[in-house]
C-alpha cells in the first residue's frame, strides 16, 4: 500500500494542489485532489498523510 507525505501547496475553489515531500525534481506537476477527499482544516502549508487510500493532517 503506497504511503506517503504531501504539502498543500494550493488551494484552487474545490481543488487543492498537493505536492510530494519526498519529490526533489522542480518539473513534477502537483497533484490535484478534490478538496472533499481531504480533512476540512486544511490550509495552505499543511502536512497530509496519504494511507490506505485516505488524507489526515500531520502535526
């Protein structure tokens, strides 16, 4: 099961564009998720935990 951390990097009306922590490359495009898939306390700048096919904030 894929695990992995990402950085709201955007948010765009009903979409937040999400960008992977462990992605070094500048040239990937950030991945855009409906924000009614994710917890709704996001914010610009916050860490999210994408596990078993759901988002929750990290601390």
């Amino acid at each position: 099961m894929l695990t992995c951390t990402y950085i709201v990097e955007r948010i765009d009306g009903d979409y937040a564009m999400l960008k992977r922590e462990d992605e070094t490359e500048e040239k990937v495009e950030p991945k855009m998720v409906a924000r009614a898939l994710l917890p709704p306390e996001i914010r610009e700048g916050t860490r999210l935990l994408y596990e078993y096919l759901q988002y929750t904030i990290v601390e």
